[in-house]
C-alpha cells in the first residue's frame, strides 16, 4: 500500500490549492495593495467587463460592497489558477517520475501567470517563493514519511503542509498590509506653490469653521472616495506625463517637474459624488494646489469644434464634458498642503468647480480635445453627471443645549451658484428662519469668497414640547430655492429637501 500524499488525487489538489494560497498571499507581499499585485489586474478585467446592468445594480444597492465582492471573486479565481496550475505540475511529476517537476513547474506556472497578468517581472517572483516551498516541503514530508501508521502519518503531513501554507499565507497578508500603507501624506513640496498662502488659507478654514460635533469643519477631516477600482493604480510621479492630444496645433507633453514649476493656484472647492443620498456623505472640502488647465491647453493651441474634452486616466477611465467648465479647472498635484494622496489621483488629478464629482479626473494621463461629444465610463451606464452639481442642504447634527434649546447644523453648498441663505423651519415647512452660516471661505486670488465651497450653517430653536418635524433648504446667490421635489441620484443625482422628526 502506498500512502505518499502526493500520490493521492486528493493529496495532490489540497498541496496545489495550498501552494496556490501561498502564492497569492507571497504576490501581495511582493506588491502590497497595488498592480502590480497578481490579482489587481484580474479584478480589473472582472469589473470592466461586468454587464452595465450589473454594475448599475451593484452601484445602486450594494454600494462599495459590490467592489468587495467583485475583489473577493479576483481572489478566488487567481486562487484557483495558481492551485489548478500547481495541481497539474504534481500530477505531471508523479506520472513523469520525476521528482523535480513539481516544484519547478510551480515556479514556472506562478511566475508566468503573475508577470503575464501585471506585466511586472521582478515583482513576479514574490508568488514563486512560498509556492514552490509549500510543493518543496510537501514532497519532503513524504520522502521522509514513518513507516508505524500510514494513515494518520498521512494525515499528520497533509495537515503540516496546510499548516505551513497558512503560515506563509498569514505572513504574506502581513508584510503586504504594511507595504500597502506606506507613503501616505508626503509633505508638499513644489516649486509653484506658495506654502505661506497654502498655510493661511488652512488656517482661515480652521478658524471659520464652526466646532460642531457630527460635522465636518470647512476642510474635511476625512474625505470620500468614489473610484472604479478596488486597487488604485499607483503611478511613480517620475514617470508621470500628462498629454494635451485631439484638436490642437500641437500635441503636447508635461512631465510631474514641469507641472510644478509653473505658477501654482491655492483654491477651495467642494466636491460631491451625483451618486450621493439625499442627507449623503459623498460631499467633501480641500483646499487643492495646482496649475490652471485653460494655461496647459493654451500651450498646445486648442482648436476644438464641440467646445468640449475628453479626460483620460490611468486606471481606463474617461469623461467628456463642456470646455467651459474645463477651463475654469485646475491640474491638481496638492491637497490640503500635502501631495495629493494616492486614493486621491496621485500624482495628477483634475479639479473642476461647480461640476458633479466624476469631472474631477483621478490619475490624470491625457486631455484629449474632441470635434465631436462621446460618452464617458458613466454616461456609458446611464449616468447623466457631468454637469453643474444640484444645490443641497444637508442635516447632520441635532443636540440639546444647556440652555434647554435645540441645535441643527449641517452644511449647504451649490457649486458655483453659491450659497446665500440656509433656512430652517420647525413646523413641518410652514414656516421658515435663517440659519446662521460659516464664513466663507476665502477666494483663491484677492480678496473675494471661494465660489465653489459649502458653507457650514446652524440653527437653535425652543423645542415646543410636541412631536414636530424639522426641514432645511438653501437658497442661492440669486435668491432661488431649492427644490422640495425629491428625486434619486440615478442619473442626475438626488434632490430634495432633507428633514428630521422631533418627539418632543
Ligand atoms: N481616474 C478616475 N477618476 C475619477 C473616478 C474614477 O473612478 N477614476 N471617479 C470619479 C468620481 S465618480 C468621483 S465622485 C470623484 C471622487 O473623488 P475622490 O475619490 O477624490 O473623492 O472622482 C472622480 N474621478
Ligand atoms: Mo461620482
């Protein structure tokens, strides 16, 4: 009776599929959170080329949990090629006799897969090590195999090699953990930027922010990440260019350096998802540095018939929208006085008041000017969100004072037609007074307010004792009213007005 592991169709997938958990586990070691990771450009192929009606679906109902499915079923799948991989190079060794096969087919078959998939040839090799140890030990444990009890021996040393693979798998996870959460908040350091304008305008944030539990002051403490991958890419500032292509005189090219030696602009804006909830939390504030687009497009003399550009990204992304606002817009390499984060578009993103989030390009390649209007990765799913932002109010706060009165606070803001007035009202929406508002925040250039920033409002009130409901709405520098009328972000993004019900 033969009772090597290996020999067992059983022993041989569970060392496969262990090896193969080793190896991905070993890629993320080598890779961290990144693409060159094994599974980062599997996960990248799944989602591109999930059905709209699924991606819809996902977007409405699971929110970012569907990129964690989607993430999850990457892993899965390269689990599965590694071990499927690994299984077929033991089966080959038994059947050949040849003792060496397994392990160097493991190295083979691992290292082909990962460096075909990412491309990265060096960083390959982080998925061979412990894959090829795993069928190395496995191998061991039967040529040293004891004689006294077959069974449970074999047992011990299919157990030991699962052990040792989760071992590895552990560690691997570990050391990719840490490599994924370096370089985060490097400090900001470019030629154009003037620190002490970067410096003044923060500390004006601070200062004009109201200090209010349960909501954000006028700078985001944290702010929201709305992004097509569940790996961002991760480009090397040295290598970055960005092109200027299309309808132009001609095609130009800028490297991270020639951007941050052109006169930089400090500049606040707001920028919100038109996937946001009514009352959401996609809506954040950043005091951006960076050089104006209309100057880097000028440099390639635009002659575009729509009037309108295509911005392209590294991770495939694309969205075309109105020259106009385009110019108003800012190559962004600084956020909050540091460089800008990599969740953020590191090193380049683009920066455009007034519109709907996904204008603000993330990982920045290419502005391509067109002669005829396409459709970007969201109006390709039914998305209408390129245009100006919906004004909104929001509530975020209610607490009781010691003064036996209650306080409201929220923010308000509508991109570039500005906030004027919140106003509140206790009864329902019978009757309405003003909130208190933030002061502005400043202009980028001379003395004026931010156009494109929320405001931060409040509101105190004797509670009358009664069940009543309490409704906020904004009003914008031309005296108009937001809208009551509720709609749902899909396609346009929400609108209404948010309200809240009192017992007492
Ligand atoms: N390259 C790239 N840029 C992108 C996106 C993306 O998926 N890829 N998402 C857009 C969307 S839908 C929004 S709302 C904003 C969010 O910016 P933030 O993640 O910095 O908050 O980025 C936009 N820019
Ligand atoms: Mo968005």
């Amino acid at each position: 009776m033969n009772d090597a592991l290996l020999d067992s169709r059983g022993g041989q997938l569970l060392v496969g599929l262990a090896a193969g958990a080793a190896g991905v586990a070993g890629s993320y070691a080598a890779s961290g959170f990144n693409p060159t990771f094994v599974v980062s450009p599997i996960d990248r192929a799944l989602s591109r080329n999930m059905p709209d009606a699924v991606v819809s679906f996902a977007i409405e109902n699971l929110g970012s949990v569907g990129q964690q499915l989607n993430l999850l079923t990457a892993v899965a799948l390269t689990w599965l090629v590694f071990g499927a991989g690994v299984t077929g190079t033991i089966v080959a060794g038994r059947a050949a006799n040849n003792r060496l096969l397994p392990a160097v087919g493991t190295a083979v078959w691992t290292w082909l897969v990962t460096a075909g998939v990412t491309g990265a040839f060096v960083l390959s090799l982080g998925p061979v090590v412990p894959a090829v140890a795993v069928v190395a030990l496995a191998q061991a444990f039967d040529a040293y195999r004891g004689t006294t009890d077959p069974i449970s021996s074999k047992r011990r040393r299919a157990l030991s090699t699962v052990g040792v693979a989760l071992g590895a798998t552990a560690v691997g996870v570990t050391v990719g953990q840490r490599r994924s959460s370096m370089g985060e908040k490097a400090p900001l350091e470019a030629q154009g930027v003037d620190e002490a304008d970067v410096q003044t305008k923060l500390d004006i944030a601070g200062s004009n922010s109201f200090d209010i539990d349960g909501i954000e002051p006028l700078v985001s403490r944290s702010f929201f990440e709305v992004d097509i991958n569940s790996i961002d890419p991760n480009p090397s500032a040295d290598d970055y260019t960005l092109s200027i292509t299309g309808a132009v005189e001609s095609e130009t090219t800028l490297s991270y350096d020639e951007l941050q030696e052109m006169d930089a602009v400090n500049r606040f804006s707001t920028l919100r998802c038109v996937g946001d909830q009514l009352n959401g939390d996609k809506i954040d504030t950043a005091l951006w540095s960076g050089v104006s687009l209309q100057d880097l497009v000028e440099k390639a003399g635009p002659q575009s018939d729509c009037d309108c550009v295509l911005l392209k990204a590294e991770d495939g992304y694309e969205v075309e929208f109105p020259m106009e606002a385009f110019n108003r817009g800012l190559a962004v390499y600084g956020m909050n006085g540091t460089q800008l984060p990599r969740g953020h578009g590191y090193p380049v993103r683009a920066v455009i008041p007034g519109h709907w989030g996904e204008v603000n390009t993330k990982w920045l390649t290419e502005i391509e000017l067109l002669n005829r209007e396409v459709d970007g990765y969201w109006e390709e799913r039914g998305w209408e969100g390129t245009g100006p932002v919906k004004p909104t109010a929001t509530l975020k706060h209610d607490t009781m004072l010691d003064d036996g009165r209650r306080r409201l606070a929220g923010h308000a803001y509508a991109g570039l037609r500005g906030v004027s007035a919140v106003e509140v009202s206790t009864d329902g929406g019978s009757s309405w007074s003003e909130a208190a508002l933030s002061d502005p925040l400043p202009a980028a250039e001379g003395e004026g307010r931010a156009e494109d920033a929320w405001r931060q409002w409040r509101y105190s009130y004797d509670p009358p004792g009664s069940t009543h409901t309490a409704v906020v709405r904004m009003v914008d520098r031309d005296g108009n009213v937001q809208t009551s009328e509720e709609t749902d972000p899909a396609p346009t993004g929400p609108s209404g007005w948010v309200s809240r019900e009192f017992e007492s």
